[in-house]
C-alpha cells in the first residue's frame, strides 16, 4: 500500500550516505589485551588500546597509551600516545608526551608534545595520502646524520 519501487542509483546512494553515517559515529574500540594479526579497515573513527600487527586503514586514528601498531598507517588524522612501528601516512599528526614512534611520518601538518619519540624520518607533503607505502622518503635529500655538538670542557681554576 505504502511502497513504491526506488530507482537503483536511489538505493545506492541510500548505502552510501549509510557508509558515510557510520564513519562519523562512535569509534571502533580495540581493548588493551586485544591482539589483532592481519590488516584493519575502517570507514570511521579506530580507537586502539590493544596491538595491531598488520596494516591500518581509517579516518582517525587514536593509539592509546596501551596501545601498539606494528604495520603500515594510513588515516585522515593519526593520535598517537603508545607506540607505532612503521610508517604514517596522515593529513595531520599529534604525538603525546606518551607517543613511541619507530618510522617514517609522512604528514601535512604535525604536533608533538614534549617527550614524545621519534625515531625516523618526519615528511611534510600537502597529499601524505597519496604517498606509496614503499617510496616514503622518495626526492627527500638524506643528508650525513647530525653529530652531537661538543660538550665544552670545565676551565681549571688556577
């Protein structure tokens, strides 16, 4: 009596915007004592206190204090306050005081926190998305690592 048949591109549409309402909903949560091998994709929001070995693909990403990705990243915004290692791909950035990052960071635009660490490349590029996981540091010019400065030496008092 109510019904009327919808046009496919309709019905589509209908699945799409669906796909779009999840995104921006709660986060998927992944406990601390959660281990996770293999590659996780997310429409939406991943908040991960557990540890991830494998691949990462979301809007936004937040590593907990607990939390570890071992693996590729790839997410529209990436917080880090554990531990990643591996490359990020990102459009913005922000490690906490509590972040552990072994990798590249390819970003637009980065915050750290006093007491993050990073040990790797940091990448500005205006489209980090587009990067290819294996060319992160293509046309980025490696200079001879920087030496510690000499620590100057007490004058003797005579």
């Amino acid at each position: 009596m109510f019904t009327r048949s919808r046009p496919e591109s309709a019905a589509m549409a209908d699945t799409t915007s669906q796909v779009r309402r999840e995104g921006n909903g709660a986060p998927s949560i992944i406990s601390a004592g959660v281990a996770i091998k293999g590659d996780l994709t997310s429409p939406g929001d991943i908040q991960l206190d557990g540890t991830l070995e494998g691949d990462i693909r979301c809007v936004a990403l937040t590593v907990g204090e607990s939390g570890r990705v071992k693996g590729t990243v790839r997410a529209d915004t990436v917080v880090v306050r554990g531990e990643i290692v591996g490359t990020v791909f990102a459009n913005m950035v922000r490690l906490d005081k509590s972040a552990r990052v072994s990798g590249d960071l390819t970003q637009r635009s980065i915050a750290i926190e006093a007491g993050a660490t990073i040990t790797g490349h940091i990448i500005h590029k205006e489209k980090p998305l587009d990067s290819q996981a294996g060319n992160a540091t293509d046309g980025v010019n490696k200079a001879a690592p920087v030496q510690p400065e000499a620590r100057p030496r007490p004058v003797a008092s005579a």
